[in-house]
C-alpha cells in the first residue's frame, strides 16, 4: 500500500478524478517524512481519518474540493508543524475543535464553504502566525470572538 513509501515527502494527487475515501494507510506512523499532502479537487468521500494526525512532519494539508462528510477529526492537533490547511468547498460539519490552535505555525487556515456550526472557538487567537482565515460560508451562530484581536500578523479574513 501507499502508507509503505517511507521515505515520500510529498503526495502530490489532484485533480486525478480520485473517489473512495482517503487509506487508512497513508496517515499510518510509517510515513515519517511526509510534508505535503494534496488530494485537492478530485470526489473523495467519507471522513477524514483520524490517523492522518500520525503524520507529525506535515506543513501542508490539501483535502479541499472533494466530498468528505463529518467532523474534523481532533487528532488534527498532533501537527504541530503545518503551516496551510486547506479543507475548503466538502460537506464538513459540526463545530471547530479548539484543539487547533495547538498547530501553532498555522499561516493559513481554510474551513469556507462547508457545513461547521456552533461558535468560533476563542481559540483561535493562539494561532499567531495567520495570515488568511477563511470561514465563510458556514453555519456559524456568533461572531468572531474578541480574541482574534491577537492576531495582529492576519491580513485576510473571509
């Protein structure tokens, strides 16, 4: 299987008409150098899997513009080294997990266009280095909280 390739530090696979879900495989603890993962713009379904939160050494993770379902999942919080995470245009829901701003590095954060609801974890102002969040298109029921004040490094919000 793909999760097999140890040495790999990029998953390139976009735009390649993909539709099962995501392997189980890939997030699995022997893919150790992975850094970029991208499965943007093909039909994935299903969740994404909590396993992917194996993948300590990623800085970019793509899963935008497919059909993933559910919540994402707070094992998320294990990379600690991403800087983009870019799950935008799925049919995603339930609330954020606060846990996210344990990805302290994160400069861009993508979650528009999806189904999250419940409020804006406060959270999010311990993420000091965003540049771009990207919320819109959600069923959010509050504001921002007053805490994205912290940010003073984010240029775009959406």
């Amino acid at each position: 299987s793909i999760g097999n390739l140890k040495s790999l530090k990029e998953l390139h696979l976009a735009n390649n008409r993909l539709e099962k879900n995501i392997p189980h495989s890939i997030g699995g603890s022997s893919m150790t150098q992975l850094k970029h993962l991208d499965l943007s713009s093909n039909s994935i379904q299903g969740t994404i899997p909590y396993e992917l939160g194996s993948l300590t050494t990623l800085s970019s993770l793509n899963l935008s513009w497919n059909l993933l379902v559910g919540e994402l999942p707070h094992e998320l919080s294990n990379l600690q080294t991403m800087v983009e995470l870019d799950v935008s245009h799925n049919n995603l829901g339930g609330p954020l997990i606060s846990e996210l701003s344990s990805t302290m590095f994160l400069t861009k954060l993508k979650l528009n266009d999806n189904h999250f609801s419940g409020e804006v974890p406060r959270e999010i102002g311990d993420l000091l280095h965003l540049d771009e969040l990207w919320l819109n298109n959600n069923n959010f029921q509050s504001t921002l909280p007053s805490e994205i004040s912290k940010l003073e490094g984010l240029g775009k919000i959406y």
